[in-house]
C-alpha cells in the first residue's frame, strides 16, 4: 500500500481562495485544487492508495471545529482513500480532554505547525502536548525548518526537536520536510539515533516556482539524492516515510524519484508506505 503521509486539504467553499493565497505567498503553483475530491483524484491518478490529512489549527479555539470536521471527512471519504488526522495547538487550555476526545474517536495522531501557531518546538506546551499524545497512543506530526511562505520566521530548528525528543523520548514524532527544511546538515549532526521519523514532504526534486522572478534559480535545489541517501541510512529506512506537502508537490513525480534511487527493494516499499501503515497502525483499519 502506498501512503502519502502529509496531505494538505481547505473546505471547498475556501479552497479557491485558500490556495490562491499560500501561492502567492510561496511563489509555487499548486497541482490540485486543495479539496477532498482534489486530492483523491490526483492521487488516485499518482497510484497512492492513502493520503493523510493533516489540518492545521492556527488559533486554540479552532481545535474543536476543525478536528469535527476532520471525523466527519473519516467517515465520508476513507473509501476515496483520504484519511484526516487531528489538529491541536499550544494554547489549547483543555488539551487534555480535546486528546481524550481525539483518541476515543480513532484518529491516528495530531498534526502540529510551530510558524502558523507562533511557538517554538520545545515550548513547555508543546511537551505536555507530545506527553499527553504519548500517553493516548498518538502520533505527533510536526512542521519543522524554515517556511517556504514564512522566510523570516524559525520556531522549529534541528536543535529544538533535539531538545523536544530528549525531554519527551515517549513520543512517536515526525518531523516533516527531512527533519527540518533547508536545515539538513544540522538535520544530519544532531538527529539520527533520536528516535525520530522524517517525512520527504517538500524536500525532495526541486522548488517548482511561479513565473514571477521571486526564487532565484540557486535556491530552487532540495536534498541532492546523494544526501537524501545519506540521510536513509543516517536514521534507518524505517523511519523515513513518503510524504507530498499535497497541493504543492506532484505525486507521482516525487515516487519516481525516491524510486530512481541506489535504494534497495525493500528500503523503498518502507519509505512508500509500509512504514506509515506500522507507525499509524493501519492494518485492516476501516
């Protein structure tokens, strides 16, 4: 099974705009229209049999809505292949019980974003977050590195998830982008042996830009295959996981790539999916 594990999505009646407006501030054109039936078509057209949604709550008292919303799109679209984890934010003051809630509905684990919520990673409320996960089963999926929209903006380095995974070593955490976007030789120094799972959201290839002159052609380059290699058996092929950043990445493209590689058989059907399957434990889930 193939699973893409980092899958973005906006409410139709939004999504137009929504997308409209990350373009812009990322100079990078989207490949699916960011709705539900978008990102099932395109991955349903790329060969991915799952995509995780990972929906962002960018103030405390969206939590609640957003992870309703989230059940009810489990159970209107896993047969199309789409599968939502929950959000949660920092200043969730009932977080506790938003995480019991959030278990006792079968989702997976939380999705977390330090730049959008304006706290750094190893913010003392986000440990008792990852703590509370932990203890609930939940997996914790992180934004970390620089943002592509957000050049100026650093809340979550290679050094801050060090420091998260040493005071929080329970917590199963993925920490999107390789470990940390644009980041990597730090990702390098500082990570393998933590514990931690990187996903390839938006690190792999190539910046696909707009034709408005923003990126200069130098900073168009991501992780070289050499170092994405490195880095697989840096950490070990279990704990890399396929991930797009969808709308903003071509599936199929990215698979092709990760499929090019001086991997072995089996080191590349982890990264694709068997992994992702283990870590959110999805066997015969339904």
């Amino acid at each position: 099974m193939i699973i893409d594990i980092h899958t973005h999505i906006f409410p139709d009646k939004i999504a137009k705009s929504t997308i409209k407006l990350l373009s812009g501030k990322s100079h990078t054109p989207p490949f699916s229209d960011g709705t539900a039936d978008g990102l099932a078509r395109h991955a349903s057209e790329a060969g991915v049999d799952l995509s995780i949604i990972l929906p962002v709550a960018t103030s405390a008292k969206q939590v609640l809505k957003i992870n309703q919303a989230a059940l009810a799109l489990r159970n209107e679209n896993l047969k199309k292949g789409l599968l939502s984890l929950a959000a949660m934010h920092p200043d969730c003051e009932d977080y506790e019980s938003q995480m019991e809630w959030i278990a006792a509905n079968g989702f997976k684990g939380i999705k977390i974003h330090p730049v959008y919520q304006g706290a750094d990673l190893d913010d003392p409320r986000y440990l008792a977050i990852m703590r509370c996960a932990a203890r609930h089963g939940l997996v914790v999926v992180t934004h970390t590195g620089l943002d592509i929209g957000y050049p100026d903006v650093v809340h979550c380095t290679p050094e801050m998830a060090a420091n998260a995974l040493d005071a929080v070593p329970e917590v199963r955490l993925v920490l999107a982008h390789m470990g940390g976007w644009k980041e990597w030789d730090r990702v390098l120094k500082l990570l393998p042996g933590s514990g931690a799972y990187l996903d390839t959201s938006f690190s792999i290839r190539e910046i696909t830009p707009l034709d408005d002159g923003y990126h200069k052609k130098e900073d168009l380059p991501l992780l070289p295959p050499e170092v994405f290699c490195e880095m697989v058996n840096a950490f070990g092929a279990d704990h890399i996981l396929f991930g797009t950043d969808s709308p903003w990445r071509d599936a199929k493209a990215e698979m092709d790539w990760i499929r090019a590689l001086p991997l072995a058989d089996d080191a590349v059907r982890k990264i694709l999916g068997d992994n992702a399957e283990k870590l959110l434990q999805l066997q015969n889930f339904s």
